[in-house]
C-alpha cells in the first residue's frame, strides 16, 4: 500500500470463455421386437428426405365457391369475437380503476376516522 505497487496477476486465474463444441447425438435405435410391441401412435416413422418436392406439397388448393363463403363467413365471426373481447377487456380495465379509486378513496376516510379516533382517545 505505501509503495502503491500492483499486484502481479495470474494469467491462469483470469476468467475467459468456454467454447464447446456442439454436441451431435446418434439416432435413436429401437429394437425390432419392441417395435412390434408398441402400439401404431408409438411406433417411429421415418420419411425420408425427399429430394424433389412431392404432389402434395405442389399442389395448390382452390376452395370451392360454397367452401369460399363458409370460410369467409367464419373470418368474419372470428373478426367480430376478437373485436369485443378487446372491448370487454378494456371496459373491465375501466372497471377496475374505477374500483381502485374508490377503495382509496374509502380508505383516506377511514385512515381519518382511525386517526380522529386516536386522537380522542389518548388525549
């Protein structure tokens, strides 16, 4: 301290990251004859990674016109729901300030009533 020297310091005790390197797990193997055992939902599928996209994944999908106005009707209900559930939350919230201000407000009475109270008594 009088001599206001540093300490030297330990490079092998400075802190520096630890890089890894990312693990790689082999697949899982089951065996044949528990495969036979397991139940369809829990048998595993392997699909292949195709190289060429398939029929299905091609394919576009053209609504009928009767399928159209179902599926334009049901937009529109869900377009509606959504829009009074935003407008029941914020009337709820309303609501609430509304119910925070009286209480405080219900709660300053009584806090003076408590106070006046005291006041009387210990005097």
């Amino acid at each position: 301290r009088e001599t206001k020297e540093k300490y030297k310091v330990n490079k092998d005790s400075l802190y520096h990251p630890i890089e890894r390197a990312p693990r790689k797990f082999n697949p899982l193997k089951i065996p044949k004859n528990l495969q036979k055992a397991l139940p369809f939902s829990s048998k595993p599928k392997d699909e292949k990674k195709r190289s060429k996209p398939t029929y299905m994944t091609k394919r576009a999908v053209v609504m009928e016109p009767e399928e159209r106005k179902l599926h334009t009707l049901m937009q529109r209900v869900s377009t509606i729901r959504n829009d009074k559930g935003v407008k029941r939350k914020e009337q709820q919230k309303l609501r609430k300030e509304e119910q925070q201000k009286r209480l405080k407000k219900s709660g300053e009475s009584l806090e003076d009533y408590r106070k006046t109270e005291k006041k009387k008594r210990y005097r």
